[in-house]
C-alpha cells in the first residue's frame, strides 16, 4: 500500500510541476516579435489543477511520514 501511496505522490508532484509551467506558457509572449499569448483562462485552469495537486501531494506526503 505504500509503494502506490508513494508512487501517486511522485506523480501528482509531476502533474503539478507541469501545470503550473503550461500555465506559465499560457500567458508568456510579447517580446522581441513573439506574439502576445492572452490565453487567460487556460492559466486560470492550469494554476488551479497545478497548486490543487500539488497541495495534495504535500497532504498524502505527511500521511506517509506519520505511518
């Protein structure tokens, strides 16, 4: 049971990390005739599944440790 425990935790770390870096992308642009991304909903969304993720992996993290 700890093996998946851990495993789950690597992998919303990952989807995390990810996340939050597309909802970087999402808005980046507008410099040296790159054009402006104004995808503001997708940082939105991406923000939100990225630190929710992320906040539950630290949560299950805590549990492994106190097992």
């Amino acid at each position: 049971m700890n093996k998946i425990l851990e495993y789950t935790i690597t992998i919303l770390f990952v989807i995390g990390i990810f996340s939050l870096i597309f909802a970087v992308g999402a808005i980046d642009g507008g410099y040296n005739g790159v054009p402006m991304n104004d995808n503001w909903l997708g940082f939105i969304i991406f923000t939100i599944v990225g630190l929710s993720s992320i906040i539950v992996a630290l949560l299950l993290q805590s549990k492994v440790e106190r097992i």
